[in-house]
C-alpha cells in the first residue's frame, strides 16, 4: 500500500500538479486557472493533458480514476476541469481509506 494513500492533497497542490502537467504536454507556461480550458490545444492535446494528469494521480496517490471525457470539451475554465475532477479524487480517497480500514480490520 502506498503511504500517500493516507496523504490527500489539498486542493492547491492538487491544481499545480494540473498545471505543471498542462505546461509540460502543451509547452506552455500558463500560471491562471482562469485561463479558458478549451482554447488549449485541440481535443487531443486536452485530451492527452488528462490522461497524463490522471497516470499522475495514479503514480502519486494509487487511485485509478477513469478519465471523464465530458472534460475534454469542457467551456470553462481550467479551474472548472480542476474542480470537477478534484471532487472525484477526493470522494475515492475516502472510498479507500475506508477500505483500507475494514480490512485492516478483517485480519
């Protein structure tokens, strides 16, 4: 078990890790969050930017979040895909750490 399992990143962390992720796939140096998700790249480019982000969260935390391709075509702002998928994060890691309790618990 990873011990970031335990560990959940505040929301701030959690938006830089999008960022750094976005500027490095897109060659950017884009720092707003208010900056608009869809004029980045085209749907591949905002599309790779997620799965990237996503393998992230999975190497970092170990929690394998299906990518919500809603997100691709998203007419917001940066923020909004953070947030969105932030609260899906949040809401697994919960899920397994109560996992994790029950069954600790089982042996």
């Amino acid at each position: 078990m990873n011990p970031n399992i335990n560990k959940r990143p505040t929301f701030e962390e959690f938006r830089q890790l999008f960022l750094k992720r976005l500027n490095v796939i897109y060659e950017s140096n884009i720092e707003d969050p208010f900056y608009k998700w869809n004029e980045i790249g085209n749907k591949e480019t905002r599309l790779n930017i997620l799965q990237q982000f996503y393998k992230s969260i999975f190497e970092l935390y170990e929690i394998d979040m299906e990518i919500d391709e809603t997100l691709v075509d998203l007419d917001g702002f940066i923020e909004s895909v953070v947030v969105r998928i932030y609260h899906t994060y949040s809401t697994m890691h919960l899920v397994e750490r109560i996992n994790n309790k029950i069954r600790a618990k089982m042996n």
